[in-house]
C-alpha cells in the first residue's frame, strides 16, 4: 500500500480522504471531517470536495 499511497505514511488523522484523478494518482486529499453540527465549516467542505471532484470529472 506504501508504494501506491506514499501520502498515507505516519497520516495521522481519521478520516482520511484521497481523491484520485483519472490517471488514477491521488490529485487530492482532505483530512478530518466537519458534521453538520460544526455549521459554516460543513458548508465549505461540501463546497470544496464538490468542486475538487467536478473539476477532476470534467478533465
């Protein structure tokens, strides 16, 4: 796994996101979650994993 996701070294959060491009390397990561409950922050995760995926999509 070290070899395929060397950004998984000594990560120590949880959870951990890797989203992967179409050339299948990891184009970016978002460690951590923010509930409904944390307000503005769960907005402006979901406003910025939503774009980082459209954009990768539309590649």
């Amino acid at each position: 796994m070290h070899e395929r996701l060397p950004q998984a070294v000594n990560l120590n959060t949880w959870p951990a996101t890797f989203i992967p491009g179409r050339d299948g390397l990891v184009r970016s990561t978002h460690a951590g979650f923010a509930g409904r409950a944390t307000g503005e922050l769960h907005g402006e995760m979901v406003t910025e994993i939503t774009h980082t995926v459209e954009k990768l999509l539309a590649e």
